[in-house]
C-alpha cells in the first residue's frame, strides 16, 4: 500500500510541537510502517526526507508561507501532478492544512491545534479567518480526522459538530533515548520551554515566580523558545533562545522542576518530556494537560498566579512521588507505537 504524507506546509522553527509531530512520525514510520511512505516537502525544509515538489513555493516569513498556500489552493493541478496523487492509495495530511487538495484518494488529515475556538482574541483577524477557512475545509474533505488528545475530539464533536466516527484518536509520542533521566546535578532553576504565543502565558509566569523567589531567592526561571527576545522578563529569569533537543535535553534533567503555565494545549509534549527526564512537573488545568499527565503532576488554575506559586513551591518541597509516578507515565508514550496507530488507519482509511 502507498502512502502519501504531505509537509508542504513545515517550515522549521516556526510551527513549534507541529514540526515535532511531523518528523517523529516519519521516522517512527520509517522504522516500524509497514506500507510503502512517499514524503513530499517544500524548498525550505529541505532537510526532511522525500520528495521536494518544487511547484509549491514555500518562503519562510509569514507574508511567502501565505502567499504560497493561497497559490498551492488555486492552482493546485501542478503540485498534485508532482506528487502523482493518483497512484497513492491514501494520503496524510499531519500539519492539518490539506495542501494540495485532494478528491479522489482517501484523505487524512491531524488536528493538533484549535486553539482559536477558545481564544479567538489572540489572533489577527487575517490569521482567524485564516484558520477558519483553511482548517474548515480541510476537515470536512478528509475521510477520517486524526485527533491527537481526546480533548481535541470532543471539542470536534461539541463545537463543530463532526460525526465522531470520522476521528480517531492517536496520542503523540516521546523520544526516550533524548528525553531520559541522567547523572547530573539538579540545579536551582526552573524551566519553561515555550514560544511566546499569548496562550502560553508568561507574563503570569513571571508574577508567580516573584512569588516563588520570596521563598527561594535563589531560584531562576530559564526560558527557551523562538521569539523569547520580544519579552520583557524581569529579575530572575534567563532567556535562552531556541536551543537544539540536545541541550533542551540537558536542561530537562538539571532543572529543579518543570513548570508549564499554557492557556491551552491539544495535547503538550513538555510535560511529558520533563516527566521521562525524572523531572518534577507543575502543569496547569488547560485543555489536554490533565488527559496526557495523568496522576503525575502538580496542577493548577493557570490564571491565579498564586495557584501556580504554590504548585511550583509544592513540587519542590516533595519531587519524589512526582518523579516516580511521571517516569511511570511517560513510559506509554512512545513514537513507535503512535506510527503503527497511524498505519493502522491508514490501512482502515484506503480500505
């Protein structure tokens, strides 16, 4: 069986846990699929596997990505011609936009992201209706919809009134041999990896930790990310930059506690990963989080800064029982068993 899955829309840096999603699955794919996968990327990620369709323009900034997805969605016969859609027998659609659009061969597309059904106020009118449009129509025209939190699917069901049958849940997964625990001191600083998107709440952050350092003066927030530069961080806290998944790694595994203030999440990897680095987790209540960590976390209302202080402070106090029950949770998480999830609906999906 052969299996088309389009990248088109990846640039790297920019889409944060999408771009994540998207190269595991392809490797996991590689390593344990079963079908016969056909890669397609755009000129700017060329460093991704497969194929370059070189009639998809891509660009980097905001205003090239645009321009290149409004011409792909015109005139979509040459890319659909380089990509010989017609001899695939499914193709997926991990980054949720489906580009080129496809009729005929059976279509799946991933949802990671509708945040803008919750906060709509954190988007440009451009980029909402954006979102509406090109999400909208990429939903209704897949054959089956892969959701990756079971959050994600209800609010599918409950807020655009899909047929559940059509989704399926398949959770992401984790890289255990980067994310694992280590031999190197803990050291007195939290860490929070996270563009600087308005959901993921930092300025909130910020007020906790001067709550957090009345007590532990010592304590330092570290801060990665693409874009962090644009923050105003106060005293304390120490912008690190967008950093490779090594030395993320590294920071996981000196870092006192994770702590992880986001508005909203479809599923939120961070956690997980601090947790399979035997790191101590404070999380918030927001969309997905609660579904993905289970009983190994500290929780807490991520619009009370005092509720974040105290669950921060908690963790700290006793990191045992987090530590032990999130090595235990994250050790479901794996990318293999998230490809073969994967060729198991699309087996379903071209059958």
């Amino acid at each position: 069986m052969r299996v088309g899955i389009s990248l088109l829309t990846l640039v790297p840096g920019v889409v944060g846990g999408s771009e994540t999603y998207a190269r595991e699955l392809v490797r996991a794919l590689d390593r344990v699929g079963e079908h016969d996968y056909r890669v397609f990327r755009s000129r700017v990620a060329a460093d991704l596997p497969g194929k370059t369709i070189e009639s998809y323009g891509g660009g980097t900034s905001t205003p090239s990505r645009v321009l290149a997805m409004t011409r792909a969605a015109a005139r979509p016969g040459p890319i659909r011609r380089e990509m010989e859609i017609g001899s695939l027998d499914a193709i997926h659609f991990p980054l949720t936009v489906m580009l080129p659009r496809v009729s005929r061969t059976p279509a799946l597309v991933s949802l990671l992201d509708i945040q803008h059904l919750f906060f709509p106020e954190f988007f440009s009118k451009a980029e909402l209706a954006y979102r509406r449009v090109a999400y909208g129509w990429s939903l209704r025209r897949a054959r089956v919809v892969i959701a990756i939190s079971q959050h994600v699917k209800e609010t599918l069901v409950d807020r655009m009134a899909m047929d559940p049958g059509r989704i399926e849940v398949i959770h992401l997964g984790l890289d255990h041999e980067l994310f694992r625990p280590g031999d190197e001191p803990r050291e007195p600083f939290l860490l929070y990896p996270a563009n600087p998107w308005p959901h993921k709440n930092h300025a909130r952050l910020f007020q906790a930790l001067a709550l957090i350092r009345r007590q532990r003066p010592e304590l330092r927030l570290v801060l990665t990310g693409t874009g962090l530069e644009r923050l105003d961080v106060p005293d304390g806290v120490e912008v690190r930059g967008r950093v490779p998944r090594v030395q993320l790694a590294a920071l996981y595994r000196r870092a006192s506690a994770v702590v992880f203030p986001s508005l909203y999440e479809g599923f939120g990897q961070p956690p997980l990963e601090a947790m399979a680095s035997g790191t101590p987790v404070a999380v918030s209540t927001a969309g997905s989080l609660p579904e993905v960590c289970g009983d190994a976390a500290r929780y807490f209302d991520p619009t009370a800064v005092e509720e974040i202080a105290e669950a921060v402070l908690t963790a700290l106090d006793n990191p045992k029982p987090l530590v032990e029950r999130g090595l235990q949770r994250a050790s479901g998480f794996t990318w293999d068993a998230t490809a073969r999830r994967h060729d198991a609906v699309y087996r379903a999906a071209a059958a």
